[in-house]
C-alpha cells in the first residue's frame, strides 16, 4: 500500500528570490539580531515590531529544498508526494511577467520530481495575473509535463472571484485536459472579524477559521454560478476538507430552496450530486470528526491524504516527528482503522484519481 501526500507545499528557489527581493507581504528577510530569516506571508501579517509568531514564521529550507522534503516524506513513511506552489503562487507578479515566471516556475518544479522519479508529482501554478489566453496556453502546456497532475487555485480567479464568468475558458481547458484544480485559500476573512485583540492569539483565527472558510464562499460561489453545471466532469480538490462544506452543504442546499432569486434562474445540480462527482476533499483536518464529515459527503473514496509541510512544523526547533502529520495520520485510523477506507485515503485514491504512475 503506498502512503500519498496530496498536500505539500514548496516555493522554488526561483520564487524564493522574488520572496527576498520583496518588502511588502509577502516577504522573507532577517530581522537583526535574529539571524534566521521569517516568512511574512499572511495578509495583514506585517504588524508591530515584535517576535512573537505573529509575526511571520522562520523559514528554512524544508521550504524550498526537495531533498528536505524527501527526508521528510521518508521520516513519515510518505511514499508520494504531489507538490504544490504554496500561497501566494502567482497573485505577487506584474501582470506582463506572469506568463513567463509560470512557465519557469512550472519547468522548476517538474525537474524536481523528475529527480525522484515515481516519488513526486505536481499541481502546476497558472497566470491569472496574466491575460486568461495566457493561462489557457499554459494549462494546455502543463498536460504535457510529464508530473503534472492538475493546478493549484487561490480563490482570486481573475481578480472577481470564482464565479467570474470570464474563468469559463479556464475551467473548459481544465476539464478538457483532465486536469484537476486544487483550491487552497490565502487570503482568509476582512481582519476586523478577528476584533482588536487579534494579535493576541497568533495565526489562529487566520489559519484555523478564515482560510476554510474563505475555501467554503469561494468553492460555493463556483456551485452558484453553475460552474458544475457548465463543467459537469471538471475535478476540483479542496484543501482541509472542504473548509466547512460538508457541515454547511445541507444549509446552502436549503438556503437555495428557499430563494425566490434562485428559483427564478436555470436548474441547478443539487450540491450533494456535484460533492459526490465533481469534489475530491483532503483530510488536512487533524480529527476523525471532520474526516468522517467529509467521507460522509465525499465518499471514501474521494477523500485523501495530506499533510501541509512545511506549515505547522514542530514547535522544538529541530524536532522530528511532526504533530500536524501524526494528528492527520491518527485522525484516519480513529475513524477508520486499518479499513479498505483507511488504505484509500491514505493513498490509493490518490493513485487512482489522480493517475499517480509515470
Ligand atoms: N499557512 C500558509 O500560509 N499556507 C498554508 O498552506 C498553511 C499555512
Ligand atoms: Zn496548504
């Protein structure tokens, strides 16, 4: 049985230059006397002088090395991994340089798992900030690299969201090259959500709160303009299980039941048809609660396996066994045991879905 990660992160060496030579989020520099350098990446995250985690996290290179990230795969008993741009991919770039740093950056990241053949597969980044002709040239171009497996989204789109109907193009050459879409958040909620005493409790309400639930306005926008609808085969994976999707489906099914506006406009699929056939969710949820949660709408079989290295390392520095895996490994055998379940979400669905062979 082999174990898949379906949810890593990198930022190749060439998008760690773009990192260094920036000064506003997202940013990477040393703050003396401090002489490891820190990831400022979350919006709003440049606060107060202060060390505390707030600001930024240390960043080394199991962010940006593919044999640190090899070790890691082998100290977790990770057989595959499909490796993806982290957050903020593309959104950072000129407008007239997108086109050309995708296709550096993809080339990047397909000769790193060319270098472990069979162990490393990816979700290329696209060109959004770039005209949409650009980002469907590149999404034909990535089918032919030989370790892409789909795309890696924020919730952006073009500028207007999701349900941009200008992202038709887009979606039709996803759908047409078989090419699944993983959707991960970045931007989270309006910081004034997260009230004055914010900075006070960390990245918490960020990362645990806002970044699902910007997955869950941004993935059900797409249900909403009928993007499944118009797209009836696209795939899209969501990242942590869906944000609060498979809790919340139910109450957006019965929240467009009950519009008058909606009832006015074409038929929809029903959201529990589009769960079962066009969403595959993680399980970067770290409880059996969420996973089964998500199993319960996804199926078993279109759940998998992650972990979000290098986020949430072990708070030792230096330390080897990594909570954020363990706690996702332990969440599938609390709730599944040693199952045909369990073995599919820990990787071969993964394998299947995603055609994890070269
Ligand atoms: N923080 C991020 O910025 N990205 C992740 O994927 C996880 C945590
Ligand atoms: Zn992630």
């Amino acid at each position: 049985m082999s174990i898949v990660d379906i949810h890593t992160h990198v930022y190749p060496p060439s998008y760690m230059e773009i990192l260094r030579s920036r000064t506003n989020v997202p940013y990477v520099r040393t703050f003396p006397p401090d002489p490891i350098p820190r990831l400022l990446v979350l919006p709003g995250e440049d606060g107060p002088t202060s060390t505390s985690t707030s600001r930024g996290r240390p960043i080394g290179p199991e962010y940006y090395s593919i044999e640190h990230k090899i070790a890691f795969m082998d100290a977790h008993e990770i057989d595959i991994s499909v490796i993806s741009l982290a957050n903020p991919w593309l959104d950072i770039v000129e407008p007239s340089e997108a086109a050309q740093r995708a296709c550096e950056i993809n080339d990047e990241m397909n000769s790193m798992c060319l270098q472990y053949p069979g162990r490393l597969f990816m979700f290329g980044a696209l060109p959004l900030k770039g005209t949409l002709e650009e980002t469907v040239l590149e999404i034909k171009r990535l089918r032919g690299l030989s370790c892409v497996r789909g795309v890696v989204m924020g919730t952006g789109g073009l500028g207007n969201g999701l349900d941009d109907q200008k992202l038709d193009a887009v979606y039709a050459a996803l759908q047409e090259e078989e090419l699944t879409v993983f959707l991960h958040p970045h931007y989270g909620l309006p910081a004034e959500v997260y009230g004055p005493r914010a900075a006070e409790y960390g990245h918490v309400l960020p990362l645990a709160l806002g970044f699902p639930l910007e997955t869950t306005i941004g993935v059900s926008r797409m249900i909403l303009s009928g993007v499944f609808d118009r797209h009836p085969t696209l795939s899209i994976l969501l990242a942590h299980s869906g944000g609060t999707l498979p809790f919340l489906a139910g109450r957006l099914e019965s929240c467009i039941a009950h519009d008058l506006h909606l009832a006015a406009g074409p038929v929809r699929r029903n959201i529990w048809d589009v769960l079962a056939k066009n969403i595959l969710l993680d399980a970067v949820i770290y409880s059996s609660v969420g996973l089964k949660a998500a199993v319960a709408v996804a199926g078993a079989d279109r759940v998998l396996f992650g972990t979000d290295h290098p986020f949430f390392p072990p708070m030792n520095p230096g330390g080897q066994g990594w909570l954020s895996v363990t706690m996702n490994y332990d969440a599938v055998s609390a709730a599944f045991g040693d199952s045909a379940e369990a073995k599919g979400i820990l990787g071969g669905n993964a394998v299947k879905l995603l055609r994890l062979e070269l």
